[in-house]
C-alpha cells in the first residue's frame, strides 16, 4: 500500500486529480470506478476544471440506495450528475450506476458485474472510507470475497449519512454495493480520506490485520492500492513518518 499523507484535503485532493487526469490523457478509454460521498466532491470540482476529454471513457459507480429513485435529490445517480456528470463531456450510454429500483435486484446485480467484465474491467477505482472501515457500502462483517449485490446498513452508516437526508430515519436500510472481491479486480485502488473522525477506520486498513470487520483492510492485499490522506485522517497511523520520507523521496520516476 502506498500512504501520501498531505497537510490538507484540499492538497490531497489535487494529487488524486492529477493522478486520474494523467490515466484520463493516457489512456482516453480509461474505464473508472467512481466513488460518491462528500470526500470526493472536491475531486469532481477539480476535475471538470481541467477540461479533460471524457467522451471515451466508461464509469461504474460503487453504489446505490435500494428504493430511492434516481432523481431523488440523495440518491447516487442525483449526486454523480449534479458533482461531476452534467459538467463533462462523458456519453451518457457509458455512465454505469447500480438500478436502486430493479425489481429483480441480484440479476441486476449480475448484468452489473457482466458490463464490467464486458468493458475489460476497471483501470481505476476510486474509494471513500467509512468511519467503520466500509469501502463502497461493503459495511463490517462483509465478505472479502463478495461481488455486486443487496446490503443491509449498519445503524452507524445510517447515522453519518442522515446529514444528507435530514433525518436518520429518512436513511433507506437496504443499499446495492458493488462487492469487495469485485472491488479488489480493479487494476488500481486510489483511497481518499479526510479529517479526524476517519483517522481509526484509516490506521486499522493500513496497519491492523487483514479482516472482514474493516473492509478497507483487504487493500493490504490489492497489488496497487494507494492511500491519500490528510493529516487528521493520518493522526493515528504508528508509521506517520516513513510513510513522509518515503513519498518525499521517490525516485524521479516514480514520482505521480
Ligand atoms: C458512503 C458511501 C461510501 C463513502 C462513505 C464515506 O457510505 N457509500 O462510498 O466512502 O459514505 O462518506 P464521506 O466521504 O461522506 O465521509
């Protein structure tokens, strides 16, 4: 795993863009794996300021509210528009989000994965965290090996989210998520995380074992996953330091 800690999201943030940006001008079919949630939203600005050609590229979101329709203002779709979407170029036929409103979810759930495979997989798949270590919504307890489908949230999920929906009970229980094995077959793992609440969930994926009860931790296992955090998110790491030197010494060319 590769850890980059900067001082602020807002210089995290810009290292993600210009790691996505350069992948976007390299490889204009890229296929992505995008991410909702309010830590990537600074990322979406940055990225339509930059005026990349979008009109090739393929995306999947992570996930979706079950029984919310897609112009609910809280729903995924709503937000992947409104963030980032309605800003670029992208085509709309390439735009993959899961059906919170399929009535039969687990075949959804399967075309889901086929249009993944169907598109030659995802080159990059960007990652929120939750306070419990969830990826996606995979909440704890979340099989390492488990694909697209239904998820229960957990009360601690419903009860971050339910700024967004007002109240807690507004919060639907039922998610569809693409899975963490799903996950894991992305080529690259980009991580944001930012501020203090996220600085647990963050030192247990890195540096605790490997384990089903924070779903971020399966990444010690990816073969390219990297972690951009801020110094709050970074404030309970027991390596802070190295992981510094070691970014601040890359050799040239490997430097992002
Ligand atoms: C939701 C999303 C996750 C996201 C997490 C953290 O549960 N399904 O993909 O990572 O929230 O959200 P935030 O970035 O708002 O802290």
């Amino acid at each position: 795993m590769e850890i980059i800690i900067q001082p602020t999201p807002e210089a995290a943030t810009a290292i993600a863009a210009r790691l996505i940006a350069g992948l976007i001008r390299e490889k204009p079919a890229a296929v992505l794996g995008l991410a909702t949630g309010s830590t990537p939203e600074r990322l979406y600005a940055q990225l339509v300021d930059l005026k990349l050609d979008w009109t090739k590229i393929t995306t999947f979101n992570l996930d979706e509210y079950v029984g919310i329709s897609p112009q609910h203002p809280q729903s995924y779709h709503s937000f992947m528009w409104e963030k980032l979407f309605r800003h670029v170029n992208v085509a709309i036929k390439n735009v993959n989000i899961p059906d919170g409103l399929a009535k039969n979810v687990p075949a959804s759930c399967e075309a889901y994965e086929r249009k993944i495979a169907a598109a030659g997989g995802i080159d990059l798949q960007l990652l929120g965290i939750g306070t419990n270590g969830h990826i996606g919504f995979n909440e704890q307890t979340s099989s390492l090996a488990s694909r697209t489908r239904i998820k229960t949230l957990t009360p601690q999920t419903r009860k971050d989210n339910a700024r967004f929906f007002g109240s807690e009970e507004a919060v639907p229980h039922h998610v569809i998520t693409m899975g963490i094995g799903s996950i894991m077959e992305a080529r690259q793992c980009l991580l944001l995380a930012f501020g203090k609440k996220k600085a647990r969930a963050v030192a247990e994926a890195v540096e605790g074992p490997v384990t089903a009860m924070n779903p971020a931790s399966v990444l010690q296992l990816h073969k390219k996953a990297t972690l951009i955090i801020d110094e709050e998110a970074a404030s309970e790491l027991k390596l802070p330091d190295y992981y510094r030197w070691v970014y601040d010494n890359k050799p040239e060319w490997q430097k992002l």
